[in-house]
C-alpha cells in the first residue's frame, strides 16, 4: 500500500467512526491501484493524495506527515555528513561503523577510486595529498596493529580460529579507527516519518556544504517516487524556500554575532583539560520526585518536599529500589 494511502488513512481515522478496514474500503480501495501495476509509490491515488493536498499543504497539519515512513540509504558521505543527517534525531538510523569496517582498502571505480574520503577540487590538490597520507599511514599500520595484537591476544586452546581471528581484526581497527579524518566515507541508512523526511531536507539544503546540498537533492528525488505528497512542501519557493532562507539567515546572524563578541578565533591550546564540566541539572531531589509524582496523588512540589526531609542513605535506599535489578542495559527505569 502506498505510504500515502496509509497517512491518509490515519489521517481520517481520528474523525470516523468506524474501523480502519472499513474506512478502506469506503472510501480508499477503489482508488489505489493493484500492486502489479504499481513498480513505486508514487503512484498514490487520488484521493489520499487530494486529502494531503487540503490538510497538510492547506491547513499545515504537520501530524499526518508523521504517519508514513520510507527507507533511504545514503552512500559515500563523509563523517561531517553523518552528523548533519543524523542531527534531528527523530529517525531509525545505521551508520557503517570504523570499529568493524577497514578503510585500507579503495574505493570501486563506479565510486571514483582512490582511499575513502571526500573529495572536491575545491580543496586543492594540497588536500588529496594529505588525505593520501593519513590513509596510508592507516594502511601500514593496521597491519602491525593487527600482528602486535595477535602476539598480545594468541589463540586459545578452545577458541575456534576464525572467532579469534575475527576478535584480533576488531581490536586493530578499534585502536585504529582515531586515526580516520572526518572526510572519511561512509555509508547511512535511514528510516524516518515525513516530518522527519523535511526537516532533515531543509537543513541540509540550508547548509554551507556542498556535499549536504547534493545530497539533499538526491534525496528528495529518492522520496517523490515512494512518498511524494508527504515531502512536496520542500521544494516549493513558498514554502520549503522560504523555510531555508530562513535557516540561512539565522546562521548569518549567529555569525555576525560570534565575531562581534570577539569569539571567532580558535584560542591557543595550553595545559588546560580539554573537557571541562560546567554544571550539573538537577539533583536527587529532582530525581526523585519526578520517579514518584506519576504513583503519588500529591503535587510535585509536596513529593519535593517531603523527598527533602529524607537523609542521604535513605535516599539512596529509595533510588536503588526505583532502579531496580536490571538484567541488562535494555532494562531502564523510566
């Protein structure tokens, strides 16, 4: 069924009376058309596609972008892409990982070639030569790493040849892994909402890479032929437009407003700790109340203070109890 069949299903579900099988057939079976004749999506129908006209472009309803989902798998970006893709945080994401993949190996030709890592003629040969360097100094050491690790670690009595060899591969590259630079390439696979689908398309479009620009535009494509109606906000000079110019300049601004406060020059590096904590949000009290006020009839400001009167061992006492013995680390409290 298509993605949008099913947000505007969910769409109308709020408002009918009977069940979501029944609203099907009523009023969406006969507009979707057979899955054989359908190789994408993005051919919708036209009444989920006219209801997402009316409600999430005309009336700006934003939830019913939240009822639909894609899959989008982004190839070859670097690590500084990573992290904008992954910023809004509202999405299922999968990074390929330096701790298990080894990166002295090249890229495919249909890839360009070469090491892995961005490349733009932009930067200047200067900084091929460089990235060429990093990626060897990776290459010849991940081979001693890997046989110092052998000697360090040998093969135990019991323990099955490809497991330790396995285990030796993953402590080299796990010491390794430092060494990669943030143009480093890797790959991304996404699952999110609508929603998530434009916010994360109109930060990057707003963004001074040229690698998330291109990217974006890849992407959207990808997402007009599996949910068109859900992402056709973006590229609409009244909407998504405007909502990256938006974007632009706030960053302008915050610009302007780091050099004027004589805080757009990088600091000499001394002795000084390179983490430092600055301060702390909330406390036991705090803990403590907000663990109780869903159990408790009382307000949180009565729980607050009746948890002040406590001494610190049986606060402490309280707080095991809360936590509980947890098997795992999928255990959690809240």
């Amino acid at each position: 069924m298509p993605e949008t069949v099913k947000g505007a299903l969910f769409a109308r579900y709020s408002r009918y009376p009977g069940s979501l099988r029944r609203l099907y057939l009523e009023e969406f079976a006969t507009d979707v058309p057979p899955a054989a004749e359908r190789p994408f999506d993005g051919d919708e129908g036209e009444r989920a596609a006219g209801l997402y006209e009316r409600v999430f472009l005309g009336y700006g309803d934003d939830s019913i972008a939240q009822v639909g989902g894609a899959h989008i798998a982004c190839e070859w970006v670097s690590n500084v892409l990573t992290k904008v893709l992954q910023r809004g945080r509202l999405a299922a994401y999968l990074e390929q990982s330096t701790r298990y993949i080894p990166y002295d190996n090249p890229l495919p030709e249909s890839a360009g070639g070469g090491y892995r890592f961005y490349r733009d003629d932009e930067l200047g040969p200067e900084y091929a030569a460089a990235m060429d360097e990093l990626f060897t100094i990776y290459s010849d050491s991940l081979v001693r790493v890997t046989e110092w690790a052998a000697s360090r670690w040998p093969r135990g009595d019991d323990e099955p040849e490809r497991a330790w060899e396995s285990s030796i591969r993953a402590k080299a590259l796990d010491l390794l892994r430092g060494l990669l630079p943030a143009s480093t390439l890797s790959h991304v696979g996404i699952f999110a909402s609508g929603q998530a689908y434009e916010q994360m398309l109109l930060r990057m479009m707003a963004s001074p890479l040229p690698e998330a620009r291109g990217f974006a535009t890849m992407i959207l494509e990808e997402l007009k032929q599996v949910m068109p109606s859900f992402v056709s906000r973006v590229d609409r000079p009244d909407r998504g437009g405007e909502w990256v110019t938006y974007l632009e300049r706030r960053r302008d601004a915050s610009e302007r407003w780091v050099e004027r406060l004589g805080l757009g020059e990088r600091e000499a590096e001394g002795d000084t700790p390179s983490v430092e904590l600055l301060e702390v949000s909330g406390g036991e009290e705090e803990l403590l109340a907000s663990s109780l006020f869903e159990f408790s009839p009382h307000s949180e400001r009565r729980i607050r203070d009746r948890v002040r009167d406590l001494p610190p061992d049986e606060r402490a006492d309280v707080i095991a109890e809360l936590a509980g013995e947890r098997a795992n680390r999928r255990h959690r409290p809240g």
